[in-house]
C-alpha cells in the first residue's frame, strides 16, 4: 500500500494528518499559563485585539516547533516503534514549507503586538527550536522542554504591558517544573530504545524508579511555584483553594505513572495536564473576572 492510498489527497485527510503530526491538542498544556498569565497582566479582560494576537502567536510558535522537532528528528522518530508512523503523516518538503509559514505567521503577529514582543520574537523561536537538539547532547532535555512552553506567560504578559515582571517569571518557573516533570514520566515509554540509541535523557541515565522521584520532586516545586505567583500576583482564596485539584490531579498522574502501563500513562498524561492547566485558568479568571 503506497502512502496516496493511505491517505487520500483530500484537504480534511491533510489537515487531519497535520494535526496529528503536531500533536494539536497537546496545545491545551501550554495555553491557559499563557491566557492566565495575560488575564493577570490586564487584571481583567485583555482587549480582544491584544487576546488573538496572543492566541495567534501561541498556535503559531508551538505549530513551528513541532514541526521543525519533527524534522530534526525525521530518521530517529523511524526507528522508534512508538513513532515510527509519523513520517507517513506528511512529506518531509512540505513539513519544511509548513515550518517557514508558520515561524514567519509568528514573527509578523508579534511585530502587530508592541516593540519589545517584536525584539524578543526571534530569541523565543531560537528557544523553541533548540529543544529539539538538546537530546543529542544533555540529559536535560526534559528541562529545555520545561523552558519553551515556559516562554509562553511571559510573552503574554509582555503583549499586554510591554514589559517584564516578576510574576510570569516566577509562574514560568512552575511551568519549567511542572513540564520537566510529566515529561519525564512520559519518557519512561522509550527508556530501552533511549539507551539502545545512545539519546541523552534522564530516564536512560536514573532508570524508571529514579526518573519517577525526581518527576515528584519537580512537580511539589511546581504547586509551590504556583503558590507564589498567586501570592505575587495577588490573588484570592479562589485562586488558592483550586490549588488543591492541581495536587489531585498530579497524584493520579504519578500513581498512573508507578503501574508502568502504556496505556494508562498514556491515559493519566493527557487527561492530567490537561486539567492541571485548564483549572489554573478557569483559577485565575474566577479571581480576575468574578
């Protein structure tokens, strides 16, 4: 079977197969720090302008990093039985074409949005992109994955302000954990073909056991982080009291985790963070909005 009848030529069956290669709804990870972030910022509704422009840049700048991983990553991703279909999804020429598009869609929204969004634009996607090359080279690959989707509430807090703070600094920071950590538990699955490989992760190098404790360890500092913000931000007991859910959820995460089932980390790591992110927004706009 040839990769035409495979997949019919058909514009629903392309963008089904993009969005399958970029894993579209790992968005919703990453996206409420950022619009909780930008609610903050604007203590209250952001301008509708300012909020799509956000939303533009957030799709965007993610969209270019999935795809440029999955061209560095093209022949590795082939030999990996998790991955090993992703290469069948789309031509390599046109994930490079997709790839140019959707990195210059994010550098001309954030030149829209203010000068200082525009200046850092170029230095967020060197960042994005750079993760996809840290597995060949440091075990702390979990951590600069940590970093890229940590970009995200503090671009959206310069977007509305045109400058920096302390609090999406320090929320990045509970973004940085928090990712490290789940990350880290989803690269259980490849701990064999990690070694075999010679890929520099913190799973081939600290095994099951140990990469399952320090995911704890980075998801305690994350809750802690996120008390903090809320602090520095100033919210309320509503913020705080959801606090609680987001420990829930990572519980069940990690108990998922330790039962060393594919299907059930599978399972625990999408519905788990997405609900840690989406309470932390459904969090901040109760406090913000009500």
């Amino acid at each position: 079977m040839n990769l035409e009848d495979r997949h019919p030529d058909t514009l629903a069956s392309a963008l089904t197969r993009f969005l399958q290669l970029i894993r579209f709804s790992h968005t919703i990870f990453a996206l409420p720090f950022a619009l909780g972030s930008l609610v903050v910022a604007a203590n209250g509704w952001p301008s509708a302008r300012t909020f799509l422009l956000v939303l533009i840049c957030m799709v965007s700048a993610r969209t270019a990093a999935m795809l440029f991983n999955r061209l560095v990553d093209w022949s590795l991703d082939q030999r990996n039985p998790r991955t090993a279909s992703r290469h069948l999804l789309l031509p390599k020429p046109s994930v490079l074409v997709l790839l140019v598009f959707s990195s210059a869609v994010f550098l001309a929204v954030a030149a829209a949005i203010n000068r200082l969004a525009f200046l850092l634009s170029p230095l967020a996607l060197a960042i994005i992109f750079f993760y996809s090359l840290t597995k060949r080279f440091t075990a702390a690959t979990h951590f600069f994955l940590g970093l890229a989707l940590a970009i995200s509430p503090v671009g959206a807090w310069i977007a509305q302000r045109g400058d920096v703070d302390l609090a999406p600094f320090v929320l990045a920071i509970g973004v940085i954990c928090w990712v490290a950590g789940f990350d880290l538990i989803y690269a259980t699955q490849d701990l064999e073909f990690d070694r075999r490989e010679g890929i520099r992760s913190l799973v081939a190098h600290l095994g099951i056991r140990g990469s399952l404790q320090v995911a704890q360890l980075l998801h305690i500092v994350m809750v802690g982080m996120l008390v903090a913000f809320g602090l520095i931000a100033e919210l309320g007991p509503i913020y705080y009291s959801t606090i609680t859910l987001i420990v829930a959820a990572l519980i069940y995460e990690h108990r998922s985790a330790r039962a060393l089932d594919l299907a059930g980390i599978n399972r625990a790591f999408f519905q788990s963070n997405a609900f840690v992110s989406a309470v932390f927004l459904v969090a901040v706009c109760l406090d913000r909005l009500a």
